[in-house]
C-alpha cells in the first residue's frame, strides 16, 4: 500500500494556469490543416479556424498558446502575414520540410484562434535575423491604442482596438537555430532588443521572456543572468520577466538524432528508459531553478519551460521535417510527469508549452482531413485543469523502484496536489508502472474529507487513438475507492493517470 500524504494547511505557491501552456508553429501541419483551414474549406470553420479542434481545446482549457515558433520564429517577419490574403507573400519554408508558406495565418489569424480559444497571447519576436525595429513595431501594431503609423496600420488592416499581448519572447533557440550565438553575446542583443518592446498603456504590461539554455547547458543560464545584472549581481528582473527552459524526451537521441525510436515499436526497456529520461526534468529544475536563486532570491524571474514532450522519429511515409507522430499511453506517462513536476515547482516554474499543439511531435490532437482524434495526451491535460491556479499543497507519496529489469530504473508513482479557490482539493497521480497495479492510500491532514469524485485513464503502455478506432484511449469516471477513518483507498491499474476530486 502506497501512502500519499497531504497536508492541507501547507501551501507551497500558485500554480499558473500558463503551466499547462501550449506551442504552435509553422511546422508541418500544425497551424496549416490542424488549426487553420481557411474560410472557404469544406471542414466546418469559423473564420478559418477548424471548430472541432477550437472546441476540443476550450473543453481542456488551453490556457495560453505560444506563436510562430520555434525555429521559425527567428526567419519569420511578420509584415509578410499582415494585409490581403491574396497579396501576401509566398515562401519556403526553409527549416520544416521545404514547403511553400502562403502567410494566410498571420498576426491577425493567430488573435482570432486566441480569442476563440478563450486564451492568453505568447509572441515570440525575430532576433535571428530580424531587426529592433521590426521588433518593436510588430509590438506598436499587437498593442498600440492611439495614433501612430503602426497602429494605425492595424486599423486600415480591419482592426481598430489594440489587442492582447500576454508574454513576448525575444528570440528562440538563440545558441542554435536563432542564429548561433554565444550567451554573451546573445545577453546584449536580449538588453537592446527588450528595450523597444513597450508597454502601451492598453497592454498593461507585457511578460517579456529571453532565450535560456537547451537541457543542462548550465553555463548558458549563469552567463545571461550574469549579463543582464548589475556589477553586484543583481537586478536582472529590470529587464527580464522569465528565462526559457528547452528539454525534449529523446528515447534513443545518444545514438544519433536520426534514430530517435519509434512513436509506437518498442519494448518494455524503451518505455521505462522514455520516463526515465522524462524524469531527468526534475534533475533541470532543481539545477536553474539553483542559479536563478543565486541571482534573483525574491524570485521575481519565472522558468519558462516553453519546450517540452517526446520526439520520435516521424511516422513511416510522412515528411521527415514535418515532425509528425503518433501518440500512445506511454505519452500520457511523459506528460503525467512533466506536469506534476511543473506544479511541485511552481514557486518558480511560472509557465510551461508542451511541443506541439497539433499534428507536430507529443501532440493533444491529430487531424486527418476533416477527421480528428484526441491523443493520450489530451486526456492527461483535461485531467490536470483541475490545478489551473491553485495552490500547491504539500504533499508526497511512497514510492518503489520499478524497471530494474529494464535496466531503466524509475519510481513508480507520481503526483501533486492543489487547492481551489473554494477550498476543494485535486490529486493527480499517475502509476508509472507497465504491468503492475499498486494500491494507494491517501491522508489529508488539516482537511474532514467530503466526497470524493475521480476520473481515470488507463490502457495498454501501446494504447492509442487512431483515425478508425478515436476511443480506444479515453478518461472514465472511477468509483472504486472507499473513504474510511479519514483515508481514502483504491487501487490504481498499471500504466495510469488518475485526478481525485475531494471536497
Ligand atoms: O519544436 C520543434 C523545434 O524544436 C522548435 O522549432 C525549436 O525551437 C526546437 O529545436
């Protein structure tokens, strides 16, 4: 019996709703055909926007979603995407499969998916191979109010109100695809590039996030704080709001970037060995998170995790730079972890964007045509929306060491857990295990419990949703535990994530 405790008179920090943040780029067919179809498509659209996928996404409460990439972000200049379709340049897309790029989703498109959504804005500016100017007016267009020749440029282009820009990322990748650079060397290109994104007045203030490191690259975090302090240290938050953290789960990624391992073939070892790399997150939190401390103790800097999920190699058949694959239980595991350590250190992992929305790498949808099917992993987030800016309890679990065997070693369970604002508590825990069910006991000290309501999902580690058979992946209600002398019991199956809903 694994004990999970809680204790409900601890609370440790908000969860930010932005930690279950999504990432959007012009990648293969993540906004073309997955979220973007244009008005005259045959697929039932609103404004081009496909209204099967916009409403899949309310339903899981996409919180805020980050655009135009990526590695795109730093070829990408936005005047290309703004004014008349028909008059909008054409190109190739260079980085992701050699594909023309028509601009028909630009700016104005993107605010419209947002506002369908119902979420927050994360534009991700040009310093690769942009300019501060253009940096600056693509902010004076999103979020200037009054007369200017940017905002007015907005209005001739058929919006008149400014609109929402939530968070602003100075560049992507910046030591690779964003051109190379050293930390140094990027640091000062971030001081003088930041300067000129404003805060207009009807913009309140924007969230501005600067490139960080790829994985451990620990000398890239030091170097940017270090430059954007003062001489003693300090003083980085005058210019920074959050710092951007990129680690991907790479099953095979040692033994070459073109063997990854598949999506869907492989064994009980590249299972165990897929979490334990995915579990290697929490060795990169603690390590930033060690830094960020020594140069901002008020912790006034968030960690952006704006990059995380699986990367497998593509589905057989399809275009090796449209990163397309698909997506089992052994995802559903990934994305249980990485949320429940994304909540655990919530004092200063403020936001985080799984890779990618649709169609591209650990999706939560894929799209065929006018079919659609929800992945393993957007069960996982519909479980976790529950925590979406609550309080973090303090708590922790019994575990054992699973997938010795293997020779990938892991704990067996995972979990957090949150309080909402009227006093409710959420329990995510997922049993990591392949074939081991594990029964669990949970106390909640400081807390009477009241009923308990909990949702389940479970399968085979090779379970997934396909385009004939969507359903075979999917969340049920859950009713066998008991509630006895202030405990709750049950049983959680192998490989499965479970929310517990307790009032
Ligand atoms: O998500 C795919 C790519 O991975 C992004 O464009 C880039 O930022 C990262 O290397």
């Amino acid at each position: 019996m694994a004990k999970l405790y809680v204790n409900a008179a601890v609370k440790k920090g908000k969860m930010n709703k932005e930690i279950q943040g999504h990432f959007s780029e012009h990648l293969g067919r993540c906004i073309y055909e997955g979220l973007y179809v244009g008005e005259d498509s045959p697929i039932p659209n609103t404004n081009g926007m496909r209204n099967d996928v916009v409403a899949a996404l309310r339903e899981m409460k996409l919180p805020v979603l980050r655009w135009p990439g990526g590695c795109f972000a730093d070829e990408y200049h936005w005047k290309d995407g703004i004014g008349p379709k028909e008059s909008r340049k054409k190109m190739i897309n260079t980085h992701w499969g050699g594909v023309v790029e028509d601009n028909s989703f630009g700016t104005h498109e993107f605010m419209e998916l947002c506002r369908q959504i119902g979420c927050e804005t994360y534009i991700n500016g040009n310093v690769g191979s942009g300019t501060v100017q253009e940096m600056s007016e693509w902010v004076e267009y999103m979020t200037f109010e009054g007369v200017s020749p940017m905002a007015d440029l907005r209005k001739a282009n058929g919006h008149e109100a400014p609109w929402r820009v939530n968070y602003f990322g100075v560049g992507n990748e910046n030591w690779g695809c964003g051109g190379n650079m050293r930390p140094e060397y990027y640091a000062n290109e971030y001081r003088r590039y930041q300067t000129y994104v404003r805060n207009y007045k009807s913009n309140e203030w924007i969230y501005k996030i600067a490139c960080g490191p790829s994985g451990d690259d620990y000398d890239w975090m030091k170097t940017l704080l270090e430059t954007l302090s003062d001489r003693n240290g300090r003083g980085a938050d005058r210019f920074v709001n959050g710092i951007s953290l990129h680690y991907y789960t790479v099953p095979d990624g040692e033994e070459g970037w073109d063997k990854k391992g598949s999506a869907t073939d492989f064994d009980k070892a590249a299972y165990y060995k897929t979490l334990r790399k995915t579990n290697y997150m929490e060795t990169l939190l603690k390590n930033h998170i060690a830094i960020l401390d020594s140069y901002d103790p008020e912790n006034r800097i968030g960690l952006i995790v704006d990059e995380w999920g699986t990367w497998y190699d593509v589905e057989p058949g399809t275009n090796p730079g449209f990163l397309y694959q698909q997506n089992t239980m052994r995802d559903a595991m990934v994305a249980a972890i990485n949320l429940n350590l994304f909540n655990k250190y919530c004092r200063r992992v403020k936001m985080a964007n799984i890779a990618q929305l649709v169609n591209v790498l650990q999706s939560v949808i894929l799209t065929e045509g006018e079919k659609m099917i929800l992945t393993p992993t957007y069960h996982v987030f519909n479980l976790f929306k529950h925590h979406q800016e609550g309080e973090l309890l303090e708590s922790s679990i019994e575990t054992e060491e699973i997938g010795i065997e293997e020779g990938h070693p892991i704990r067996n369970l995972t979990e957090s857990v949150s309080m909402d604002a009227e006093g409710g508590i959420h329990i995510t825990v997922a049993n990591l295990s392949a074939d081991q069910s594990c029964p669990v006991e949970v106390e909640i000290a400081h807390k009477q419990i009241g009923a308990v309501q909990a949702e389940i999902l479970t399968n085979e580690i090779h379970a997934k949703n396909t385009f004939d058979q969507p359903d075979t992946v999917h969340t049920e209600c859950f009713d066998e535990l008991t509630v006895e002398n202030g405990s709750i019991r049950f049983t959680m199956p192998a490989c499965s994530v479970m929310h517990l809903a307790v009032e």
